[in-house]
C-alpha cells in the first residue's frame, strides 16, 4: 500500500486549515453534515432527469454516531458516494470541490442547492482527529474504496467492503491536552447541540442514538436504561413555510427555541424575498431590553444561514447600529462566503440584503406607531434610548429615517407624544417647539425658565434623557420649526413693546448689573433682567449652543474636555428681592455680594447643580439670619 502525497501546495493548505482558516473547532461537524448533505442531493438532481433512479426522500439521511470506548466518531450518509477517481480528486487535492464541480455542470430545480463550494471544509476534520478514514461506494458502482489520512504526509486508497450506496467518515479523536478536550466531540449532548445550533435545518434528517432511561417492565422504581434512533434536527425552517401557515404562537416558540430572549416578542416580521437577491428572514422586536443590552458586552446581529447551514451567530453587518434590539435570522442562497464559510465577503448582495431589512424595520415601527399605540410605547420605553442614539451618530444621516419614531414627554398631554403630533397643533404664531431638560419630569414642571412659555399656552416638550438633547441638535428643524430650549437667551416670545420696556430698565439698572457680573466674573457671562420670570427671583439661562443640561452630560463622561454653557444670571426686576438689591447698591455693598453670591447659588441649585463652596453658601445663610 502506497502512501500517496497531497497535490498543489497541499502540505502548506492542510495547514492552514486546522490553524488558520476555522475560528472554532465545533465546525469541523457542520462541514461534515454539508458535505452530507450534498452528496443526497446530487442523487436527487441525477433523479429528476435519469428515469431509471427513483428519489425516495425518507430512504436518505444522515447518521452520527459516537463510539467512546474506541475514541471514533462516525458520519455516515445515503448520497451518491465517491468512486476511487473522484476520491483522488475531491480529497487529494485540497480546495478541489466536487460539489462546486456538480454545480456548474447541473442546473438546479425545486429551490435546492449545493451547500459546498471551496472543497475544503472536509479539511476541518483533521482539527479534531489524528486519522481520518474514509469510506466510501459511488451510485451504480460494484467496488467500495477507503480512503485514509493522518494530515499532511498524503494519504492512501485502497479496496474495501461496503453493502450499501454513500459514504462513511471515520474519525479517530485526538487525546486531550491540558488546553483543548477533544473528549466533548464523543459526548452525545455536545454532538446534538452542535448539530442544533449549526445544521438544524438541512432538509435531511440527521440521527442519533440516544441514550434514555424508563421503567423496568412490572417495576414501579427501578430505572434501566436504552437506545433509540432519533431525528435530531428539524429540517424545516419556519421561515420557508407560508406565512397563511403560521401563527403568532408559532413565531413566540420559534422565539424562544432560538434563545432570542426569555420574554415575548412585541412584533415579528416575516421576510421573503425572490428578486437580485433571494433570502427569506425572521426578524423580532422584542418587548423588554436585554439585561446587557447597554454594555459593552452585548453583540448585535442576526443569525445567517445559507441554504439553512449556520454560518454566523451574529452578523453585525445585517443591523445598523439603532436597530441593534432587533432579534432573528436571514437565510440566503445567494451569498458570497469565503473560504471558510464563517466569514462574509462584504458584497453587493449583503449590503442588499441589510438595506431592505432596515427599510422593512423602520416601515413596521411606523406602522406599531399608528396602529398599535401601546404597544409601541411598551417598546420606546425600552429602545427609544437607542433610536435618539441613532439620530444623533454618523453626524444625523440617519435623523430622516428616525425622527418620526421619537416620542418626548408632553406638558399639555401629560403623556408621551410624536414631533409630528406637537407640531400639527402649534397655534399659528408660535416660532419654535420649545423643549425644557432637567432629570426628572416634575423637576422641569417646577422649572422657573417654563413660566413664560407656559403662560403663552405654548406646549413643552420634556427632556429627561442625557442623549436627547443632543439628538435634537442633529434634527435642527423639524417641518420647519426651530427647536428651542426654554433656558435659551431669546425665547422669540417677546413683544416689541416688552422688548422696549426691558430696554429701558435695562439701561437704568446697568450699573447694579454691572457690578453683580463684577462678583460672578468668573462664573458667568452677564447678568440681566429676565424676560421669562413671573413668580421666581432669579434663573440660569444659556447664550450659545451648549445648554445646562448638556454641560452636566459631558462633564460626567471620561473624556469630558471642560466644554461649559455660557451661563447668565437672570433676574426678575417685578420681584420683592429685586428692592432688596437695589437698596442694598446704593448703601451697603457688601450686603450686595452676599445678596449676589446667595442668588447666583441658589439658581445652580435649581438646575442640579452643585455649589463650588457649600460651607460658604451655609455661611451666607447664617449671616442672612442673624
């Protein structure tokens, strides 16, 4: 028997293959049960034009079976076998498919295809096992062959014995090491939930012998246990029925048998496509948020299989980043994988693919929004966050697409509400739509900056969440309209006689605000009469583009760069303390920086801010009560 070695740099591919090319062991099963799993189908094919073959589906499957004692794993199947040529060819020439081979030379029917393309995955064996056999007896073929390998040194190919059509894969399991059990490939759990996860829906069934245990006959106690051949997989995926065919019950189980999350779905979307790119998919809003979900560790992406094989747990590439919640998987015959068939090529079809499932989750958020008005609040109240995130990243290209899922807490409504639904009941003089931001919704009712926005009857939005105002500055307009913090400097309110009069006082009262700006230098950039103040003394407003609220966020991030609002002390001239400032101007200045010092705290403290000096704002008190 003469050791044959492997063709066309073959040592070196070999290589590559059990170190490089596979980034998990338990793949070496999955390209089994595809090469499997093609070798039925190329019978099917020789079927539907050779009329002296008759293609049975339930004479063919796919066997695993584990023999523990003697360290062998078995994977048999009931396709079209390998005659000693096509074993020199396909398996001594490493990256030589003859499944790809098949392909061009056949033209396929009835929504199958061939799984294998690359005619290396048969390689992945050798990750597991030191020799790998192979058995093996072509369709219409009187001889069986063996074919045998220990890696890279070549391999042989001899005559042997085999009763029936197909093909055999013996492997004999390497020992464990103190890094790696190759002991779990043996386990009956293992195989089966490595068959689960990645050929669950080969349309052949894949069986098993399962150990289980019942009752000893006429025993009421004692347990004996047995075996029995099982069906392991299910072969046919939801998402290749009709949707007339399913039910909500039906989607929920799917849900929850693919470990999607532990609760209900609020919405699922059934896709199927035959056009440039066929795929089918099955995508899940989900109705609570993922205990990780805003952590590092959590992974977005949906599941994709080709032709029902599990190539990734979590394509990425599939989900932009403010769809991350979304749960599922697509199915496409059309992909272009490469060489190991667990990475993508970034093609044209998966970009596609990944374009049509955005615009089919935007349009049926649209459609919760409008028709389902709870539902979809039970939703925002979970991934809402997400989406104002998604508005404000990539510098707002995405703002069009979103900007019409937000919802903000309304001061007339009580009640959450869209951009859509504030703006079509705007009375027809008001320029902006006005949004105050504080921590907590009764915190920014109590605010002093709402009065005089309020007391026009204008509607505010509320703004509780650190990203939303950042969001909102990407949107800029929306139909038109400006938004406009409630602590801005010019409100767009005041009338031409208000205007006048504020002037006026203004000028009178120029030297006692000049000398308060003179106290607060370092703390803020002017002080003046407020507009807006009806009932309270005094309030913080903002010139420019960075808000209060704002500061506050970037200030407690970790690359926070000490960017501040430009802060102004405003002053409600109309209240009593107002008389109490003035008096103290003109005889004790003194009394006017404790008086300026105690105000300028006490508006940081409506804000949520802190004071820079607390024993000496207690001290300030103290002498005010003495």
């Amino acid at each position: 028997m003469v050791k044959q070695q492997f063709k066309a740099e073959s040592k070196r591919l070999l290589d590559m293959m059990i170190n490089s090319i596979y980034s998990h062991r338990e793949i070496f099963l999955r390209e089994l049960i595809s090469n499997a799993s093609d070798a039925i189908d190329k019978i099917y094919y020789k079927a539907l034009t050779d009329d002296t073959l008759h293609f049975d589906k339930d004479s063919y499957y796919i066997k695993v079976v584990a023999d523990k004692e003697n360290k062998l794993l078995k994977i048999s199947d009931t396709g079209i076998g390998m005659t000693k040529e096509e074993l020199e060819n396909n398996l001594g020439v490493i990256a030589k498919s003859g499944s790809l081979a098949f392909k061009n030379e056949t033209e396929l029917k009835d929504g199958h295809d061939i799984i294998g393309q690359f005619g290396v995955g048969f390689y992945s064996a050798f990750m597991v096992a030191d020799v790998v056999t192979v058995i093996s007896k072509a369709l219409g073929s009187d001889d069986a062959y063996k074919w045998e390998s220990e890696g890279a040194d070549g391999y042989t190919i001899v005559p042997c014995e085999k009763d029936s059509v197909g093909t055999e894969i013996i492997l004999k399991i390497k020992e464990n090491t103190e890094d790696e059990s190759y002991d779990e490939y043996l386990e009956e759990y293992r195989l089966k939930a490595i068959i689960k996860k990645y050929s669950d829906f080969i349309r052949y069934p894949i069986k098993m012998d399962i150990t289980g245990r019942k009752l000893k006959e006429g025993s009421e106690d004692e347990f004996e246990e047995y075996q029995e051949e099982q069906i392991v997989n299910s072969m046919v995926p939801i998402w290749r029925k009709n949707k007339s065919e399913l039910t909500s019950e039906d989607y929920e189980n799917f849900y929850a048998e693919k470990h999607y999350g532990f609760d209900k779905p609020i919405k699922h979307i059934h896709i199927s496509v035959d056009g440039a790119v066929r795929y089918n998919a099955i995508l899940f809003i989900p109705e609570k948020i993922p205990f990780d979900y805003y952590t590092k560790e959590y992974e977005k992406g949906l599941e994709l299989y080709s032709n029902g094989v599990l190539i990734m747990s979590k394509c990425s590439d599939l989900l932009p980043d403010y769809f991350s919640f979304v749960k599922g998987m697509v199915d496409s015959e059309d992909l272009s994988l490469n060489i190991s068939r667990e990475i993508l090529q970034q093609d044209r079809q998966l970009k596609l693919i990944a374009k049509n499932i955005k615009t089919k989750i935007t349009s049926q958020l649209q459609s919760l929004l409008k028709d389902d008005r709870d539902k979809y609040e039970q939703f925002y109240e979970s991934f809402g966050r997400q989406l104002k995130y998604g508005v404000y990243s990539d510098f707002g290209s995405n703002k069009e697409a979103l900007q019409d899922l937000l919802m903000f807490y309304s001061s007339k409504e009580k009640k959450m509400i869209t951009l859509d639904e504030y703006v079509s009941r705007m009375p027809e003089e008001q320029k902006y739509i006005y949004y105050a931001s504080g921590e907590t919704y009764e915190r920014i009712e109590k605010s002093p900056q709402t009065e005089l926005v309020l007391e026009k009857g204008y509607e505010i939005l509320y703004f509780i969440d650190d990203i939303d105002e950042f969001a909102i500055k990407m949107i800029m307009t929306y139909k038109d309209k400006e938004f406009k913090s409630v602590s801005s400097g010019d409100l767009g309110i005041e009338t031409e006689e208000n205007q006048n009069n504020t002037d006026a006082e203004e000028k009178e009262n120029k030297a006692l605000f000049d000398h308060m700006k003179k106290i607060l230098s370092d703390k803020v950039k002017d002080v003046r009469i407020s507009k807006r103040l009806k009932n309270h003394p005094v309030c913080l407003s903002t010139d420019g583009e960075v808000t209060i609220e704002m500061e506050k966020i970037l200030k407690s991030m970790p690359n926070n760069q000490n960017i501040k609002a430009e802060k102004v002390l405003e002053i409600n001239i109309n209240h009593e303390v107002f008389e109490s400032l003035k008096d103290a101007f003109e005889k004790d200045k003194e009394k006017l920086n404790l008086y300026t010092s105690l105000l300028y705290n006490q508006a940081l403290l409506i804000e949520g801010l802190p004071i820079d000096d607390p024993v000496e704002f207690t001290n300030d008190i103290c002498k005010i009560m003495v």
